[in-house]
C-alpha cells in the first residue's frame, strides 16, 4: 500500500515538473514569425504621358448657317442633325411663291423695256451721218440719239432688277456653304426666316472635331505642335490625336493656356462631348512603384511599406500616370521608400517581414 502511494507522488511530481516545463519555454523570436516578402523601392522614373489635360470636343471650324432673306415661310426639310452633306447641297427652302411671281413680272418689264431700247436704237441709227446735211434739224438728230441712250439704260436697269429678284428667288433654298456634317438643327417647317439671331443649322466643316484643352502654366511650354497624344473618351474609347494649335498666350486669371488637339473623323468623336488627353511623346521623372506594388480597396489605393524595424505600415497614396508597368504616386511615401512588391500578399500592419530583394529592379 506504501510503495503504491509512493509511486503516484512520483507521478503527480512528474506532471507538475512537465506543467512548469511548458510555463517558461521562451516566445519564438522575429525571425521565427517573418515571412519572406519581395521588396522594392519607391523611385524616380519617367513616365511616358506625364502630362495630361482635360477639355471639351468642339468643331475645328464651326460654320453657321442662316437664310438671308427675312419674311419666308419654311416649306422644306433637307437633312437632319447628323447628316454628312456636301458644299452646295440643299438644306432647308422656303416658300417663294409670291416671290416668283414678282420676278415674272421684273423680268417682263425687263423685256419690255428691251425692246423698246432696241427700237430707240434703230431709230437712232436712221440719222446717222445726217448731221449739217439739211434732211432733219439739228434738234431732232440729238432727240432720237438721247431717246436711244435714254431707253437703253431703263432696259439695264429693269434687267438689273430682274437679276436681283431672281437672285432672291434663288437664295430660298439654304445651302450648305462647305462639306461637313450638320451637328445641329434649329429650325423646323413652318417657322418664318429673320424671326431671331439663332442660326437654323451648325456644321462642324468637313466634320472635322477637335479638343479644346487648357494645360497648366507650368507644363505649357513642353507641348509642340504635331506632338501626338492619347485622347479618352467618355466611355473610355481612346483615340490617338496630334496637337495642331498651341495658343501664343496664357489666361492670367486660371493660368492655363489653351492646346487644340485633332482628332480623326469618326462617329464616336461628337462635338459637345468630354475627353481626357495625355501627351505621349513627353515624359517626366515622378515618384513610382511597380503596379503590382498597389492595393484597391473600398477605403481607395494603398502600399504596404517596411519600416526599418522589417514591420510593414500601410499607407495610402494618390496615383497618377501609368505607364511600363509603374504607376505615379502623386501623394505617398517619398523615393527610397521600401514596400512590398505585391500587393496580393497576404500581410496585416504590424506584421514582421523578410525583405526579399532577388525580385525587385533595385536592391539597398
């Protein structure tokens, strides 16, 4: 009975012994709970693209048609907003009934007037070569060519004003004046012409649309003319465009100055429309990370970046250009600073890590 009490003491010690082992066995230290990371550094780099501007799509030359003639009623509709038309080609016309029947008439009176200067002339030729010779008076030789002369200029001025009213005749069809496309429409059957300053039609002239961009003071002398640049439209379709115009000045209340960049003749580009460029044939050196380098949540874009203590803290930056493969921090941690290469690694703030620079383009 003795030896069996003795015999679970020693057991009873043993545990107590193994309990207390367990109590004091030293935390596992940093190295033991760092992961391995890949590295890189926040750097300068060009970015291709490093200025960009916004604007709005405007005609490069906008051409505003109107009737010139006031009083007329419109009778006829010739195209729509939209339509790409021809120089010369029909618009609109207006009804010009009464109109032809005043040119009948000043284009009677005209011919009427003809003949009766043909018949002054002929009469006038009758005494040619009479004068001094006795057959008629002197008086009535200069009667007959006066007449002549007299008749002759009513005819050319009842002609003129036939001219004139068949030139109005004509000017009731509204022309197109250049080739391009009708981008708008402000007239419709049955309104009178003259009745306010609004032009009946807009046309963009050979449908030729441009951006109207403003580009910042300090950035204004590094755009050209034909420098390409890359124009996004607003649902994200770019197109590539080439600068035709920089403005010789600069606003002096924005600063800004003024660039127009051409654009291809395609149906997506519309006038009124929004746009995005950047100038791809120019570049700048900007704080960088490797896109990969970049986390997108709901709270927007951050980096994960190592402290010197090899702890990470995340950091929110602001992005900008893109381009190679980085992307611009416009706000974040300044060149030099160490981040985490991916963006997709499964890391906390206050985790420890082991910088890994095998992968990263520069090392410490």
């Amino acid at each position: 009975m003795s030896r069996i009490r003795t015999t679970g003491a020693l057991a009873a010690a043993a545990l107590a012994l193994a309990g207390c082992g367990a109590a004091v066995t030293p935390p596992a230290d940093k190295a033991q709970l760092a992961r391995a990371v890949s590295v890189v550094r926040v750097e300068l780099r060009p970015i291709s693209g490093g200025i960009q501007t916004s604007g709005v799509l405007s005609p490069r030359s906008q051409v505003e048609v109107s009737p010139d003639l006031a009083g007329y009623k419109v009778s006829k509709l010739f195209v729509e907003e939209g339509d790409e038309v021809r120089a010369g080609q029909p618009l609109a016309s207006m009804d010009g009934s009464i109109l032809e029947a005043q040119y009948q008439q000043q284009a009677a009176l005209a011919a009427e007037q003809k003949a009766t200067a043909e018949q002054r002339q002929s009469e006038s030729a009758r005494v040619a070569g009479l004068d001094n010779k006795g057959v008629l008076s002197e008086e009535a030789i200069q009667d007959r060519r006066f007449a002549a002369t007299s008749a002759l200029a009513a005819a050319n001025a009842q002609a003129a004003s036939a001219n004139e009213m068949q030139t109005r005749l004509q000017h009731m069809v509204l022309r197109a004046p250049v080739s391009g496309l009708i981008i708008q429409r402000n007239v419709n059957l049955g309104d009178i012409s003259g009745g306010g300053s609004t032009p009946w039609f807009v046309m963009a002239a050979n449908g030729e649309i441009e951006l109207f961009a403003d580009v910042a003071e300090v950035d204004f002398d590094e755009v050209r003319p034909g420098m390409r640049a890359r124009v996004t439209l607003a649902d994200d379709t770019t197109v590539d465009g080439v600068v035709r115009l920089v403005s010789p000045r600069v606003d002096t209340t924005t600063r800004l100055g003024r660039v127009r960049i051409g654009l291809p003749v395609r149906p997506d580009v519309r006038a009124g429309g929004y746009a995005r460029a950047v100038f791809v044939d120019l570049s700048r050196a900007v704080p960088a990370a490797p896109e990969s380098a970049i986390r997108y949540d709901a709270n927007g874009a951050s980096v994960m970046v190592v402290g010197p203590d090899d702890r990470v803290r995340e950091q929110p930056v602001r992005t900008g250009q893109h381009g190679g493969g980085y992307v611009e921090l416009l706000y974040g941690p300044p060149p030099g600073a160490v981040l985490v290469a991916k963006a997709a690694a499964q890391l906390l703030p206050g985790d420890y890590v082991k910088p890994d620079w095998s992968v990263g383009p520069s090392g410490p």
